[in-house]
C-alpha cells in the first residue's frame, strides 16, 4: 500500500518541489497552502506524514501543530523553517513537531527524514536486539557481535551503530546524526561526525570484510542488508 | 515632538492655574480668620469696658445714692467725646437726671443687655451706630452707658479693604511665581525637545545640553546622553556590519555566478559538469551558512531565547562538547584537558554547547601537533568562566579586541569554512548571558573566555 503523505506548504515552487520528488518515490499526496487548508486535511486523519512549512499564511505553523496534537492527532509531522536559528528549531520540536528541516534543504535530506520518522512505529524501543547481515547488537546486554566475534564499543560508539540499525537501509545524513545521537541542534564547522564514523568503521570492519556503514556520496551515511 | 510641546504647554498652564488657586484659598482662609478674630476682640473689649462702667456707677448710687450717681456721670461727662462715651440717667418718671443723651432711646428696656441702636447726634439729623447696655437702679432710676460704634465700624471697614489688598496680592504674587517656576521647567524640556527633533532629523552626534549645576535636570539629561552614546555605537556596528556583509557576499555569489556560467560552457565532460556543481552548491551553502551565523548572532544580540534557559552543569555540558572532538583532536595529535567545575548556571544549553564547540574549534585550528588544550571551568565573583586555552602562537595584542567583531578573521587565508563569524557569536551568547567574552595571550597560546552571570 502506497504512503500518503501531506504537504502544507505557500510557496508554490518549493511545494511543487517536494511533491514531485514524493511522488516519484511512489508516495500518494495532498496538498494544502494555508494553514487553515493544512489543519482541516491533517485532522481529517489518513496521512502517514505531514510536511508542514513553518510560515503560513491563516495560521502559522507552530499553532497548527498545536491545534493538531490538542485534537489528538498523533501523524508524524517534519517542520520547515527558514528559520535556521537554534532556539527556534528547538521551538518547533517543543511544540510538537516530530523533526525539523531548514531551508533550504536536499531533497534527499527531507526524503531521508520522512522515511525514519514512517519507520518509528515498526521498530519499537523494546525491540531486544538488532540485526544486520552478520551483525548481532543486544541492547539489553550491550554486546555487539560480527560473524561471532565480539566487538567492544564505547558507549557512544554504541550509540551511533543503533541509530543506524533502526534506520536500516536508509540514508542517515551528518545532520540527523548531531541531532539523534549528540542532541546538537548546530552545524559544526569541522568533520566531527565523518571521524566518529571512522572510528566506528574500523572497530566494525575485519580487514578484509564487506565495509558495514557505507558512505552516500553528498548526502551521509548508510548501513544496508545487501 | 508638536504634540509634545503642545502637551507640555497645556500641563504648564494646568500647574500654574492649580497652584494659584490653591495658594489664594489658603490666604484667604488666613486673612478671614485676621478679621473675624479681631472684629470680636474690639467688640468685646467694648462690652467689658461698657459693663466695667455700668458696675462703677451702680456702685455709686449704691454708696451716695441718686445725687452721688449724678455727680459721677457730670464728672466723666468732658472726657468722653474723646473716648465715644454716652452716658443717660433718667428718674422715675422717665426725665433725664445726668448725661450726654437728649432723652432714653424708644424700645429699649432697661436691664435687658445689649442693644445695638441709631441714635440722631445732637440737634443734627446724623444718625450714629451705638452699642449700649442699660441698668434700672433700686429707687427706679434708669442708667443707660454705651460707646459710639462708628469708630469701630470704620476700622471694620479698613480692616476689610487690607485683607482685599492682601489677597489680591498673593494672588498675583502666586501667578507670578508659578509662571515664572514652569518657564524655569519649560525652558529645559524645550532644549531637550529641540535637541531631540535634530537628532530625529539625522544629526546622532548631537547631545542633550548640560548646564553642569548637577541637578536632576542635568542628571536626566545626561543619562539621555548615555543612551545616546550606545544607540550611536550600535548604529555604526551595524554599519560596518551591512558594509562587511556585502563585502563578504559578494565574494562567493560572483564565484558562483563564474560557475553557472562555466556550466553553459560547450564541451565539457559530465564529469566536468558535476564539479562545476559541487562547486556551485559549496559557495550557495557558504551564503547560506553566513546567513544563518548572522541571524544567530543578531538573535542572540537581542536576548531572543532566553525563556529557553533551564539550569546547566558546565562541566557536563563541556564534557559532552570534548566528547564530539576527541576523536578530530587526536587526529591531530591534540589532547583535551577539562579541568575544574562550577555550579549550575541558569543558561540556553544549545547556544553554550555552540559557544563551546566554537571556541575549540578556534583553538584546534591553532594548536600545534602533540599541544594540549586545555578547557577550564570555574567562578569568579557572580560569574562563573569557560575558558579554552591553545598552545598556539596567540594574537597580536593589537588584535585581542577585535576579534569578537563580525567579519573579523586574523586567518590571512580565509578559508570557505570561516567567515570571522564564530568569535562575534560567542561574544553574542555571552552577552545574552549577562556577561562578556574574553581573549588575552597566554604566551604561549590564546585564553579565550566565556563570562558568564550566574544570575541574570
């Protein structure tokens, strides 16, 4: 069954712009321009995700997501926002939104997001342990094992291999990496991320083993089955 | 600043009105009070000189009977014209026995007190005022003594005209004064409504006038000054802001423009293409990253995002910071040393984490292979300080101070990563905290400092 997604949205180009790209990645969508438009469609349920601009004429953003979890609609929804400042984005998550993205943005950023946020319900936190390939991750006893071997990871290490599991498959952006595993909401100027990535890779591959996190050129990293 | 004027013009009027009348009611409540007082002084002064008399005489009569009384009133008879003294004895059948009366005044009962009459002088038809009091005597006899109250009534009526006079003065006196303190007031306010409306029409180095006599008016005007000291600062900061932001746009957007141009080139590879684009995108995202430092260095600058600020362990929130750039540090061969501890702050934990990160990413820049770096926390008074200390070659003294200036970089190389907006953030977030960034040299290296209040 295919994805229906939900993309609140004023501006025109960017609004066409993200529903082209959805729709070729064979996503169902609606459409709505004003934020009163946006809250009629988003309670009227159905959705699997909204895309949500944060300023809208009729009502903002911030209100309508308001309005919408106060009616008890719990679909995930990704905020935009050309406001890239950080106690703004912090506010946008407080009111309730799911994630965030600034303007402007990639398309497989925002392709990279909708997708982690649709696959949270499927794999619950109690989910014991993780898999991938010949990767065995306990996360009640913390071990991590590769074809039997046992591998031992910092704590943060640890962290950042079952951000990846749980997003298995997908692109995992630089971004989202700060964001879920560090809780940093800014953008630093060196390659912090790529060299935890690096470690990580060195603690997770034997030499002479298919490399585990793959690096997705101009866009991030990914850990996939095949 | 008309309407201001105008105002002022109204209240001006409304003081001196109110102080005038209130200054007049309070002397005419005085002189009523003067007049009333000394109207009854004179009246009763009279009475108890008039009842003085009337005792002496009955004494008289009482010791040498009718012919004695007569006598005694013959006797006082040449001295009172002079004190307006009347005196009637008349017998039993109503003749007049002694005095200065032609005969005993119609309705007036002897023995009844006081009587106020107009009685005819003389043989003239001049109507006098008299106040008399009257006796009827043992064997019949009537005694009337009374005073010509003309004089009195006189002195009544000066009394009454200088107590006109007198209020009439102090309400003059009392417009005056109020005029004359409100142009003292108005004149003041005027200059700085003067000096006002030509700083509105553009002239920012004007300054409100002093007259250095040190009072409230000088104190007023130069806390004016002060304000306007700052909001001429901020204006040339911003200035030479707009002027660097231009300068430091214009640099990658004309880099871009040479790419999409290249890209139109015929006869390049895709390959060539794709560099072409990489390139392109790194300058847009190079705009677009300025952009961002910038709004959150303005944001910052306005104290936007303080009701974000929860309590904050520095040495928690260093460690996880130092925790993102070991690995990059020991990459380079640098080591991080965090030292010390403070207590929880009152602070917006994303910006700090942010200040932290830049300031070390500073110093990593600098630090020579095998170097420490070294983060400190601790408190100072009502601060509490995050300092981060390099091994690097430092700063030209010269230069310390600009260095949390926008768009200041001692990088003779400027690299795209760094457009001289880090230091200006993290001065930004120190001031959003109460409190200031600072660098000094270390010899060797560069100690830059968060300051921040521990209460706002």
């Amino acid at each position: 069954m295919s994805r229906r997604l939900l993309i609140v949205e004023d501006d025109e180009d960017t609004r066409d712009f993200i529903a082209k790209g959805f729709s070729e990645e064979g996503y169902v969508i609606e459409v709505a321009s004003d934020g009163r438009e946006g809250l009629y469609h988003a309670t009227d349920g159905g959705f699997d995700a909204v895309v949500l601009d944060r300023m809208l004429p009729g009502l903002d953003g911030l209100s309508l997501i308001k309005s919408m979890r106060a009616a008890g609609v719990k679909t995930p929804v990704l905020m935009l926002t050309a406001m890239s400042a950080v106690d703004e984005r912090v506010k946008g998550l407080r009111a309730g939104a799911d994630d965030y993205l600034v303007k402007p943005f990639s398309f497989q950023e925002l392709h990279a997001r909708i997708e982690a946020l649709l696959r949270r319900p499927q794999e619950s936190e109690e989910t014991p342990s993780l898999t991938c390939r010949d990767l065995e991750m306990d996360l009640l006893t913390r071990k991590v094992t590769r074809s039997g071997r046992e591998i031992t990871l910092t704590p943060r290490e640890f962290q950042i291999l079952e951000f990846f599991l749980r997003r298995k498959n997908r692109v995992v952006s630089r971004t989202m990496l700060l964001e879920g595993v560090w809780d940093y909401h800014f953008d630093p100027n060196t390659n912090v991320v790529d060299v935890h990535i690096s470690k990580l890779r060195r603690q997770l591959d034997e030499d002479g083993a298919d490399p585990m996190i793959e690096t997705v050129r101009g866009a991030g990293y990914m850990v996939s089955d095949a | 600043m008309h309407n201001v004027l105008l105002s002022l013009r109204n209240s001006r009027t409304r003081l001196v009105l109110a102080s005038m009348v209130l200054s007049t009611l309070l002397t005419a409540a005085i002189l009523a009070m003067v007049y009333v007082t000394a109207n009854r002084t004179i009246a009763s002064e009279t009475r108890s000189v008039v009842s003085a008399e009337l005792t002496g005489l009955s004494d008289e009569y009482e010791r040498r009977g009718v012919i004695g009384l007569m006598n005694a009133i013959e006797r006082r008879l040449p001295t009172a014209a002079d004190r307006d003294a009347l005196y009637l004895l008349t017998g039993r059948q109503g003749t007049k026995l002694a005095g200065n009366l032609v005969r005993w005044p119609d309705g007036v009962v002897a023995g009844s007190g006081w009587v106020e009459l107009q009685l005819r002088k003389g043989d003239t038809d001049e109507y006098v005022p008299i106040s008399a009091a009257s006796i009827r005597l043992p064997g019949g006899e009537r005694l009337l003594v009374g005073r010509d109250a003309l004089a009195r009534q006189q002195f009544d009526r000066i009394l009454l005209r200088s107590v006109a006079l007198a209020l009439f003065t102090a309400f003059a006196l009392s417009l005056l004064t109020g005029w004359l303190l409100t142009r003292l007031v108005f004149s003041r306010l005027k200059d700085f409504a003067d000096t006002a409306d030509n700083i509105v029409s553009g002239d920012l180095s004007l300054r409100m006038p002093l007259r250095g006599t040190g009072d409230e008016f000088d104190q007023v005007a130069s806390t004016l000054n002060n304000m306007l000291d700052r909001i001429e600062d901020l204006i040339s900061n911003l200035r030479t802001t707009s002027n660097s932001i231009a300068h430091d746009l214009r640099s990658p957007l004309s880099r871009l423009r040479q790419r999409v141009e290249a890209l139109s080139e015929p006869g390049k590879t895709d390959d060539e293409r794709e560099v072409d684009m990489a390139r392109a995108t790194g300058e847009i995202d190079h705009v677009l990253r300025v952009l961002t430092q910038l709004t959150e260095i303005s944001r910052a600058e306005a104290g936007l995002g303080r009701e974000q600020f929860e309590p904050v362990n520095l040495r928690q929130l260093v460690e996880d910071v130092v925790e993102l750039y070991e690995p990059v540090a020991s990459d380079q061969g640098i080591q991080l040393d965090v030292i010390g501890a403070a207590e929880p702050i009152q602070g917006h934990r994303p910006l700090l984490s942010q200040a932290l990160s830049n300031l070390l990413e500073n110093a990593m820049r600098y630090a020579p292979h095998g170097s420490t770096i070294t983060i400190g926390i601790r408190e100072d008074g009502p601060f509490s300080l995050l300092s981060v200390r390099d091994r690097g070659p430092g700063v030209p003294e010269a230069d310390l101070a600009r260095l949390q200036m926008p768009f200041v970089t001692l990088d003779p190389a400027r690299t795209q990563r760094n457009a001289g907006l880090g230091l200006a953030l993290v001065a930004a977030i120190s001031h959003m905290h109460g409190g200031a960034f600072v660098a000094r040299n270390c010899q060797p290296g560069l100690e830059t400092t968060l300051k921040l209040a521990r209460s706002l």
